[in-house]
C-alpha cells in the first residue's frame, strides 16, 4: 500500500519520480509540511532530481514559498543542484527575491560554481568577490587534510608566541613523534599542542585528540580577538564553537556543515556556502587566518605543554 503522506522518505526518494507521484496520486498534499520541516519541494529541491522537483513545482501553490527564512530554489542553489534551480525557474520561481540576509538565490549563485546560471543583474560586492577567491584558495591549499580525529583552536590576530603566553604553556623539548601519541593514554598526552603561526594570526593543534578544542583554551585566546575551536570526533562528527573576546559565542556548532539559521548574518551565509563540506577551512576562514598548507594541523612549528588546570572550564576565573 502506497503512503499517503511523505513520511518515510529517505534522501534518495526524493530522486525518485515513480515514488513521488504514487504519493501524490494516493493523496499526499504537496503543500504540507513534511515531518513538521519543509514542505515536499524544499527537500525535493536539496536533496532530490529536476525530474521531481517539476513535478512538485507545477502542483504546489506557490512555488516560492518560504520555509525557515529560505525558498526552494535558494535551497537548490545552496545545495549546487543548478538543474532543480532551472526547473525551478521555469516554473516560476524568482531568482532575485530577497531573503538570507540580502542573499537571493541569484546573488548566492554568484558565489558558487555555477555563476552563470540566472540572467539577472545581481552582483557581488568587491568584498564578497574577494571572499570567494579566498575560500577558493583556502580550500585549495588544504586540500591534503585528513583531520578525523583531530583538533584544532584558529585563531585571529596574534601570533604564536602570545598564544604560548596566554595559555601559560611551555615548550617541549623532547621530539614529539604524531604516530606514536594517537596511541598515548594519560593527561600529558592530552596537553600537548602544537602551535604554528600563519597569515593573519596562528594555529593551536592536536593531530591525536580533542586537546586543542578544549573550552579554557579559546576562552584564553580570545582575549581581544576571535577564535574558531573545533574536534573532529570519529564517532559523531565536527564539534565547533566560537569564541569572541573570552565569551563563548556558538558552542556545539557544525562547521562545513548543515544550513545556516534564518537569523545568520550576510557574513556567515556566504561563509557557510563556501565552505561546505570542509570544516578546517572553515574555521579558518572564521578566525581570519591563512595558513598556507596542512602543515600547522599536522606539522605544527613547536609543540607546547599546558599546565595542570581545568581545561574544560566555560569561563575565565
């Protein structure tokens, strides 16, 4: 028996136009919410093919509605799906209705792979234009990272031996041997970083575990400054949080990943489109740092002990 509704669509069903119209002929409203988030074509839009999105298109209501700040075809866009976008448009979405902070569909199309795909007048600003190439070139000189497992705290503005200062950390002498510490076992293998600085400030790095996204460690070097610390947990992903001026500002957070809030900033829309699916790069380009290689998260300049405190504390005492 066909479903008459969508739950227990997966991802790829919505690729599936037999699936997709047996839905619909059993009675499934195309203009419901699909699990209480998304109407049918948001998620047709992302996730699924140009075939469906069609034929969602031509039965909704109104092919530019807006579910969580965002329409169907910015969702397509955003997604790097240009076929759903056409299909989109040819059913009439509008390609520069405002949304996102100023980020129209067509504007956000500029800053992607395809920026040809809207003949409209939208432009970027010679800051965004200059955003784009970075992220580009950020990726690109990271493209070698292989960061399962590690952790790292970017950070803007001051330089490797100021963070050495402020995190009271001294510096190892012994040679620190990456293959032989993923194994170590104890708090000093834990407190061990590598520091390194880069174009616009330095880089703290724990290639083996979570040392480096430590809560007292951003807090600590955030004074004045931005901080972006991240743990690439194996077991359930990218753990991020930012920290401004010793004030915990996202904690939790999924950098490279996921859908930015309706409520995000012009700024943090394009950042979250450029850098999906790379989460180092990410944090960088948080942070305002530049690092020219893999080398500061898995190479670091020196290697540094932090002294015995609570590293997990949420706030500077």
């Amino acid at each position: 028996m066909t479903d008459v509704d969508w739950s227990r669509m997966g991802y790829r069903s919505w690729s599936d136009l037999a699936a997709v119209q047996a839905r619909l002929a059993a009675g499934a409203d195309p203009n419901t919410l699909v699990r209480g988030h998304g109407r049918p074509l948001h998620h047709a839009a992302r996730e699924g093919s140009a075939e469906v999105v069609a034929e969602l298109a031509r039965l909704v209501d109104d092919v530019d509605a807006v579910d969580d700040g965002r329409t169907a075809l910015w969702l397509a866009v955003h997604a790097g799906k240009p076929a759903n976008a056409r299909a989109l448009v040819a059913a009439g979405a509008d390609p520069d209705r405002p949304m996102m902070a100023g980020w129209s569909p067509a504007r956000l199309s500029l800053a992607g792979a395809t920026p040809d795909l809207f003949g409209t007048s939208a432009t970027l600003t010679a800051t965004e234009t200059a955003a784009v190439a970075e992220a580009r070139g950020l990726i690109g000189a990271l493209a070698e990272i292989d960061g399962d497992g590690m952790s790292l705290c970017c950070v803007g503005g001051i330089d490797a031996a100021e963070a050495v200062r402020r995190l009271g950390a001294t510096v190892v002498q012994d040679e620190i041997v990456v293959e032989d510490m993923w194994d170590a076992t104890g708090d000093e293998s834990i407190r061990t970083l590598g520091v390194t600085d880069v174009p616009g400030g330095c880089v703290v790095s724990q290639p083996w575990a979570y040392g480096a996204s430590m809560p007292l460690v951003a807090l600590l070097l955030s004074a004045g400054t931005t901080c972006y610390g991240m743990y690439a947990n194996p077991k359930s992903g990218n753990q991020g949080a930012s920290v401004h001026d010793g004030v915990v500002t996202g904690w939790d957070l999924h950098p490279g990943g996921g859908w930015p809030a309706a409520d995000a900033s012009a700024a943090e829309v394009l950042r979250a489109f450029l850098y999906q699916h790379h989460a180092v790069e990410y944090c960088c380009a948080y942070a305002g740092v530049r690092p020219a290689d893999a080398r500061p998260f898995t190479e670091p300049d020196r290697w540094v002990r932090l002294p015995t405190r609570d590293w997990w504390a949420v706030s500077v005492s």
